[in-house]
C-alpha cells in the first residue's frame, strides 16, 4: 500500500492540489525559427481534443482542444518560409 512508502512531505489527510487542464483556454505562444537538420518544418494550428475514447490519455495531458490564431499561424509559416524552408 501507499501508507509504506517513503514519507514525501503528504499524508493521507492532507489534500494536494492539481491544477485543471481543462480550465486552459489559450495554446503555446513559442514560435520556432528554425529546426536543425531538417528540409521541412511543421506549425502547430491545434492543441487538444474534446473527445473523451476511453482508450484514450490526451484531453487529460492536453486539456480541451484550442486554436492557434490564424494570424499566429501566419506569421510562423512567414517566419519559416524566410529561414528557407520550402515545405511547411
């Protein structure tokens, strides 16, 4: 059981607080310049899923499923094209 573990700092009466994936509204705001060694570049447009497969982990690691704005989308594939990638 949980109870012979080694005592980490939690005990069973105590709560911890997780944070709510699916309470994350926005995506990433990174953009990649560039990607060594690679001819072509992928942009991401999407992050999520609302599906709930049973078979399935990632509305749980990834929350809801959000949109990169189109005008983010842009300018990535603007920002690529001009580190000479020819396949986006």
């Amino acid at each position: 059981s949980y109870r012979a573990l080694p005592d980490f700092g939690v005990n069973d009466t105590e709560k911890a607080r997780v944070n709510d994936i699916f309470s994350v509204r926005e995506t990433a705001g990174h953009m990649v310049d560039a990607i060594e060694g690679r001819a072509r570049a992928f942009v991401q447009v999407q992050n999520g899923c609302d599906h709930r497969c049973t078979f399935c982990i990632i509305p749980y690691g990834r929350g809801n499923s959000r949109s990169v704005p189109m005008g983010a989308v842009v300018e990535q594939v603007k920002r690529l094209s001009g580190n000479g990638y020819a396949e986006i």
